[in-house]
C-alpha cells in the first residue's frame, strides 16, 4: 500500500458553506494513486465509484444547512472510509477529512478529542486486521490528530466571530430603537411647547384684531418667527437635540407663561451642569411649562434649583392650578426616561396643583450661574 495519501495535510477549513471550501478538493487527488500505480483497470473502476461517492458526499457536506445534517454526511464519510479502504488505501484521505469536518460540527473540545480518538482507533484496528502499511497508519493517525485539533480553534474563532457580529447587529438595532425613541421624546417636548405658544398668540392676535390691530400684527410676526423657530427645533431634534443653555430656557419659560398669563417665581441661582444634564434639565423646564399652559389653569408657577446633602441637583416646579387627574403621557414619561438614564430620580405630586421633582446625581462640584428673576 502507498504512503503518498498520508500527505494530507494543512488546516482544512472547511466548516463554513462557502466556495473556499471546495478548495480542499485538491488533497483528494491523493486518493488515486494506487489505480495510477497499479494500472488495473478494475481497481479504476471502483476507486471511480468510491470516489464518485466521495464527492456527493463532499458537495452535500457544503451544501448542509443544518447542524444534524452535516454530523450525518460526516458519519457517511467515516464509514465511506472503513468500507473502501480494504480496496485502496487511498481511502485514508477520508478519515483526514472526516477528522477536519467534525470541530465544525461538534462545539465541545471533549467531544471532539473523544471523536477523533475513536476514529483513529477505527482506523488502526482495520489496518491491524488487514495487515496495511504500519507507518502510514501511524502518519495518517498523526495527521488526523494535528488536524483534528487545529481546526478545533479555528472553529472555536469562527463561532466567537459570529457570535460578536450576532451582538453588533442586536447593538445596531438597539441603538436604531433608542434613536428613534430618543427623536419620538425630543420632538414631543420641543415641538410641544413651541406649538403651544403658537397657539396662545394666534389666540391673542385674535382676540385684538378689532380693537388693536397695531399690536395683532406684533403677536402674528411673533407667530412666523416661532414657527421658524420650531422648523429649526425639529432638524435639531432628528440631528440630536442641544440646549442652548438653562438660562436661555428659564426666558423662554419666562416669555410663554407670561403670555398664558401666569407670573414666574424664581429666585434661586440656576446650577452649573454639564452639557447632558443641562440638555435634561432645559427640557423637563420644557415639558412642565407646556404642561402648565395647556392643562393648568394656573395662576402662578414657581422653579427652584437646589443641590441636595445626599449629591444630587435638584430642580422643582410648582403651579397652583386646577389639573385634572394626572396622566404619565409621552411627554412625562420620555421626561422620566431620559432622568433615569443619567441615575436621577423623578417623583410627581398633586393636591393642591402640581409639584414636579427632579434629582440628576452630581458628576462635578456645583457652581452657580446668575439667579432666575421673579416676573
């Protein structure tokens, strides 16, 4: 019996169903050396048989689509292997194979080592039995060894590949999930407010068109400049929204209550945040004030900002209006949301009005800005 089979060597890859695994095809030319060397035609015709077979079980093998298959068309390989070998020992090129399939299809590292240590014991005792070449039993167990055992690893790296790009692709859609939860908040709490001012000087203008149509003009420019406001608010929020500082929000605050007709109480230092805090911050001012001119009724609304002796900053809005009973809408709750991503804590109380209390963990000492001013 020939040797030159027993060069079957390498990392065979061929765990994946891709083309490249029809590369290793070519180490099967190892098979037909015996019909090349001994020129008998019969042992052409079976080695033709067998390796017909050979390769149907091959393109199947790539062709799989699942786990249980491909560990079924490697049993049918082995035994291809123990059936043709008494006939050529070109045979031995199956159990190489059959030995670089299994880490593909088998995951435990035992397993696979017991597999291995099995089938090359198949493989001994039938050369034993049938008197083959002792060194190229030796070499082609060596081989199905080294090569068992290199493939295991690459399969091993290949399923923590996949792995990793299963957990970016579910990272990818979260993240697609939170952006547009994240645009569904900011847009309610932008546009929101900016509508409800809208509204209240379109209801204005309105109201002194007849009597004082100098001053309807005003309300209606006011109007367009905030509705261009808003078209600018609402490419910020699909961008991702920036505040442009809690001061600037506390006159716009100022500016909408004032024209609902509620006096402004503020009278403590605003704190210094950082940028995300601030964001978080500007827009529960947002919310809140909205909320105080659509549903209140009020009268008066008080904003306080405080720093706590557990570390926490602290802003509380007060009205003194008439809700009705308190519904967590998408407003509140993207308010809420976008508290507890930074590790705040949120809590509403009503009887008699609205007390809305915020605590946003301090990430840096505290230093204080200019004092709100009482309207």
């Amino acid at each position: 019996m020939s040797d030159k089979p027993h060069r079957l060597t390498g990392s065979l890859d061929v765990g994946n169903q891709s083309n490249s695994g029809y590369i290793w095809l070519a180490y099967s030319i190892f098979f037909l050396i015996d019909p090349i060397m001994s020129h008998s035609r019969r042992l052409w015709i079976e080695s033709g048989v067998i390796y017909a077979i050979f390769l149907v079980t091959y393109v199947s093998y790539m062709k799989a689509r699942t786990i249980s298959q491909r560990r079924a068309l490697l049993l049918a390989l082995y035994i291809l292997g123990v059936a043709s070998f008494p006939i050529t020992s070109g045979a031995s090129s199956f159990f190489i194979y059959s030995a670089a399939f299994l880490p593909f299809v088998v995951a435990s590292l035992p397993a696979v080592a017991a597999i291995v240590i099995a089938q090359t014991l198949g493989l001994l005792i039938e050369g034993w039995l049938l008197h083959a070449n002792p060194i190229g039993l030796a070499v082609t167990a060596f081989i199905m060894a080294i090569v068992g055992a290199s493939n295991f690893f690459i399969a091993r790296q290949k399923r923590a590949d996949r792995k990793l790009r299963m957990a970016q692709e579910e990272i990818e859609q979260l993240a697609a999930v939170a952006e547009r939860e994240r645009i569904a908040r900011d847009l309610h709490d932008v546009l929101g407010h900016t509508l409800s001012v809208i509204v209240l000087k379109s209801e204005l203008a309105g109201r002194l068109i007849e009597r004082d149509p100098q001053r309807a003009a005003l309300e209606m420019a006011e109007v367009e400049k905030t509705a261009r406001t808003a078209l600018s608010e609402v490419r910020q929020a699909i961008g991702g929204y920036r505040s442009q500082g809690l001061p600037a929000e506390m006159e716009l605050a100022r500016s909408t209550l004032q024209a609902a007709g509620v006096t402004l109480a503020c009278e403590t230092p605003l704190p210094h945040l950082h940028a995300t805090e601030e964001t978080v911050i500007c827009l529960a001012v947002r919310e809140a004030v909205t909320n105080i001119v659509r549903h209140a009724q009020a009268t008066h609304c008080r904003i306080g900002f405080d720093t706590s002796g557990d570390g926490y900053h602290s802003l509380l809005i007060t009205d003194d209006g008439a809700h009705p009973k308190l519904h967590e809408g998408n407003g509140l709750r993207g308010m809420r949301e976008r508290v507890q991503s930074l590790g705040g804590r949120l809590s509403i109380t009503t009887d008699p009005g609205v007390t809305l209390l915020i605590e946003l963990p301090q990430t840096a000492s505290p230093q204080l800005k200019a004092p709100c001013v009482a309207v």
